[in-house]
C-alpha cells in the first residue's frame, strides 16, 4: 500500500512538470499583430523566425468586415468591422507566405515573410 502511495505522488509530479513544460513551450510562441485601416493590412510585411508557432492576431479598424485569407497558409477567417481575430498557424518553413483581405482585394494585401 505504501508503494502504491509513493508511485502515485511520482505520477503526479511528473504530471505537473508535464504540464509546467507544456506552458512553457507555449508562452515561448511568436505574437504578431496586423492593423487592417483604410481596407489595408498595416503593416503589409511582416517578418518572424521560422521553426516558430504565430498567433496573427487581426484587428479590423474599419466598420465593415473583412476577411482575412491565404491560400499558402491554408486559413481563411472573417473578422468583423471594429473587431478582432486570431490565427495560429506554423511552425513555418523560411518563405513568403501572401495574404489578402477577400472583400477588397485591390487593397487589402500582405505577406508573412518567414526567416
């Protein structure tokens, strides 16, 4: 019985530094915010480190909506007027990864350049 009792407390400590690790792993992701104004991403290029995991996150400025697309980081999100939005994506090979707003096309352009 009291074998049972000290494999279980072992258990549960490698079970927290498991999950303490796991934490740790994720607070070291990459954020990037973009503006979209004017149905214009701001910036328009943005570089991060490749090998990483990106939370994009998406702020529309604007009143209407727009949607955030890319075929090459196969994600395609609305993200409301005067809203936000988050899009994890990666971890990414060194690259140019365009993206676009698919309600106004002409202007709303950008690319995730991966280094």
């Amino acid at each position: 019985m009291i074998i049972l009792k000290h494999v279980l407390v072992i258990a549960a400590i490698l079970m927290a530094e498991l999950t303490l690790g796991t934490a740790t792993v994720a607070a070291q992701d990459t954020d990037v915010r973009v503006v979209i104004k004017d149905h214009k991403f701001v910036p328009a290029e943005i570089t991060v480190p490749a090998g990483k995991k990106i939370k994009l996150i998406v702020e529309n400025q604007d009143a209407t909506a727009e949607e955030f697309e890319s075929y090459e980081l196969n994600r395609e999100k609305v993200v409301p007027g005067k809203g936000q939005i988050a899009i994890f994506v990666g971890p990414l090979s060194p690259g140019r990864y365009p993206f676009f707003g698919d309600f106004h096309k002409d202007t709303a352009k950008g690319v995730l350049i991966v280094q």
